[in-house]
C-alpha cells in the first residue's frame, strides 16, 4: 500500500517521501490523468512512481526525484534499466508542469543487480543498488 512520511531537521530543512502513490506535489496537473478524463474514463488514476522524494534546504532550494526500481530476471539489468527508463521518461510528460522546475535528475532508475554506474547531468540517472550512494550524492549536489 502507500506510504507517506515526512521529517524537519534543524535549520528548517524538510523532506518527504511517497512510495506507491501520487503526492500532490505531482499531481496537482497530470497530462496523463487528464487524456483520461477527456475521454470519459471513470476515477482516471495518475501514474504511481515507486519512489518520490520532495526536500527543501536549509537555504530554501527545494527539489523533487522520482525513483522507480525494476527487477527482470530473465532478461538481466539491462532490460531492467531499459523498464525504468521508460517509465521515468513517462512520468516527465506526465507530471511535465511539476517537474519542469524539479532540478536534475528529476529522476532515478535502480535496476536489480550490479555494476551499472549513474550517468551525470541528465535530466534521468540510471543504477544498480551498489552505485545508489553515488546516484544521491550527485543528486543531493
């Protein structure tokens, strides 16, 4: 099910995480929702990221990154990281009003098994869980 928490630290600096749902601080306008709605679908759903992290500095400067975590089995890391891609790339077009000032990456692609390093200065940064360190180190940055 959903999850969603919140947390301050001194000198005012915030941060919240979604997993398995929808924060406001996207879907206040969904293009996705919104195709839906135009055709008459009934309780048009948004799009569900996995992971969203939204914080705030101490200094004010706020951020948002979208997390989507894949697994393929049969076809290894690379398809997997393919999978999330695709769906980090989605919820850009999507959530295009809310992420369009997000900051980059505005997304995070964690595919299960090892060895695949996150690119840098793209709008989208891809890794296995033994480079997520260096993912968030270069996205707290």
């Amino acid at each position: 099910g959903a999850v969603e928490t919140h947390g301050t630290r001194r000198h005012g600096a915030q941060i919240s995480l979604w997993y398995q749902s929808t924060p406001t601080v996207l879907g206040i306008a969904s293009n996705y929702r919104d195709v839906l709605a135009g055709h008459g679908f009934q309780r048009a759903q948004d799009l569900r990221p996995d992971f969203v992290l939204h914080w705030q500095t101490s200094t004010r400067i706020t951020r948002t990154l979208i997390v989507e975590c894949k697994l393929n089995t049969s076809q290894g890391v690379r398809d997997a990281a393919r999978s999330a891609l695709f769906d980090l790339l989605a919820y850009r077009r999507a959530f295009d009003s809310a992420l369009s000032s997000a900051g980059v990456p505005y997304g995070l692609g964690v595919a299960w098994g090892a060895g695949l390093a996150p690119g840098h200065s793209q709008e989208v940064m891809l890794c296995t869980p033994d480079k997520i360190e260096e993912a968030l180190l270069t996205t707290v940055m």
